[in-house]
C-alpha cells in the first residue's frame, strides 16, 4: 500500500489525514493504541501490509497476510461514553457500501462481520478508552480479506473465509477500498459526534436482517438457541429461546453460529 496514493484520494477532514502505513506491524490497534495515548488526533489511521500478532475479537489470532488490508482508525467521538457503541455499526455499514462499489455483495452478520456466501470477508474490532467517566478515545480496527487468497491463511481459517478478489474476479486497489472506505465512514462519525447515533443503529439493524430468523449463538460456555424477536439499542441480540424465555446477548459477548441463517447471507 502508498500513503501517497491512498491520501490523494481522501475527501475526509480528519480520517486519514495523519497517517502511518507499515510493511509489517504486530498489530495495527496496538499501534493506534499506542500512539493514542501519547495524544495522536482524532482520525489517525494506522496500516500495515502484514501483521505478525493480528488480533480478532475474545483475543483470537486474526491471520494477516499481505494483500489484505490490515488498518485502525483513531477517533475521538466526544466525552459520553454512550457514543462508543455506534462506531462499529457505523463502520460495517460504511464498509457494506464500500465493497458494493467494488463490486463485492457484502452483507452484515452480528455482531460484527461482512460475509459473502456464508462466509468471512471481514471483522471489525472496537478498544475503547475511558478515563474516569469519560470516553477519552474509541479504536476501530478492520481485518478485510482483499486480494489474500484462501491459500495465504492457516488450515484453520481455509473453509471459513473468503476474499474480495475471489468475489469480484479480480485483485482490487487497496489504496482506492481504503480511502472510499474512510470517506464513507467519516459523515457517519460526525452523525455519532453530533448525538445522531440512534440513526445509525436503526440503519444497521435493519440491514442485519435478523429479526425472525432462527439462530444459534455462543456466548461464553453458553449456547443460545431461538428466534430473534429484537436487537436493542447497544446491539444485544434478543431472542425468544425455545423454552418461551427470553435472553439477550450483548454485541461483545456472543458469536452466532454457522447455522442456517449464516448459511444463506
Ligand atoms: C474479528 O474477530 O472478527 C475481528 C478482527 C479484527 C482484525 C483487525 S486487522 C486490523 C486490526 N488489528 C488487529 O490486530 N486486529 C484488527
């Protein structure tokens, strides 16, 4: 990737305009992280063409080969910690938008992945910081699997995982996905600055598409399995269960499983 190319794309204000691109990095959020904290401004990105120590949501490994594109946004939202959640959401609905004009029919899975034929294009991976009851700074990190193919990652990742390139038939420009990707996501920014957040929660809910649908969920040890009757505001998954009771899974608890709503996105 070129910092050069991807930044004479930018439209945004903030997103991008401070920099850092990589060959190769441990993790692109433990560098967002750590410069945060020595002040760095709201917008900073931070990529790298490969990460060594990748990392997913419940601390998982995230493989990250090169040609897949490995980046963190720095943001500083506003002091209410309420405002962290919608930042995912805003990002997935960002980056849905983003892979349609690529010519990859990316759609959303909860919490928060992109998924095509039932499997993973991407995951989002949100650190936030509060600092007494404020939210000093919010980390989104996105692992998109571009022009990586299934080859390039370990045994265990092959049958889940699928990339844009396989999609679209061809390798795409990851200096063009990154600076539509942050040019899309920049308004949605502002919306939650501004305390628009619900909107955004109300737009990623309806393009979930889980209200209705039959769905097993992992939370902890624990597996949930019943019909979605709501996701609430925060993003918790609200299901009827088999037994008539109803349970709700937090966004950052659960993982739905490959069952057969999975199957069909
Ligand atoms: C998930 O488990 O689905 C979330 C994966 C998030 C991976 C991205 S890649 C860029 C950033 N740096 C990391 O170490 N993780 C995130």
């Amino acid at each position: 990737m070129n910092a050069e190319s991807l930044q004479a794309r930018l439209k945004t204000r903030h997103l991008g305009r401070a920099l850092e691109m990589h060959e190769s990095l441990p993790s692109t959020n433990a560098a967002a992280r750590a410069t945060a904290r020595a002040g760095a401004p709201h917008g900073a990105v931070f990529a790298a063409a490969e990460q060594t120590a990748g990392r997913g949501r419940f601390s998982r490994a995230w493989a990250s080969p090169r040609g897949g594109l490995w980046m963190s946004v720095l943001l500083r939202p506003g002091p209410d910690p309420a405002l962290a959640q919608f930042i995912p959401m805003a990002a997935a609905l960002s980056l849905r938008v983003c892979l349609h004009g690529f010519g990859v029919p990316a759609r959303l899975a909860w919490p928060n992945d992109l998924v095509a034929h039932g499997k993973k294009l991407a995951g989002l991976l949100t650190e936030s910081a509060i600092r007494g009851a404020e939210l000093e700074y919010v980390i989104l990190g996105m692992g998109i699997n571009v022009n990586n193919g299934p080859d390039s990652l370990p045994e265990e990742f092959r049958g889940a995982a699928i990339s844009c390139a396989q999609i679209a038939g061809a390798p795409l420009e990851l200096e063009a996905l990154a600076a539509d990707l942050l040019n899309a996501f920049e308004p949605l920014c502002d919306e939650i600055a501004r305390g628009r957040g619900s909107r955004i929660f109300e737009e990623w809910k309806t393009a979930l598409e889980l209200i209705g649908k039959r769905v097993s969920v992992r939370s902890g040890d624990a597996v949930y399995e019943g019909a979605v009757i709501d996701i609430a505001e925060g993003g918790a998954l609200v299901l009827r269960l088999d037994n008539n009771e109803t349970a709700a899974i937090p966004m950052d608890r659960g993982s739905l499983h490959t069952d057969k709503y999975f199957k069909e996105l």
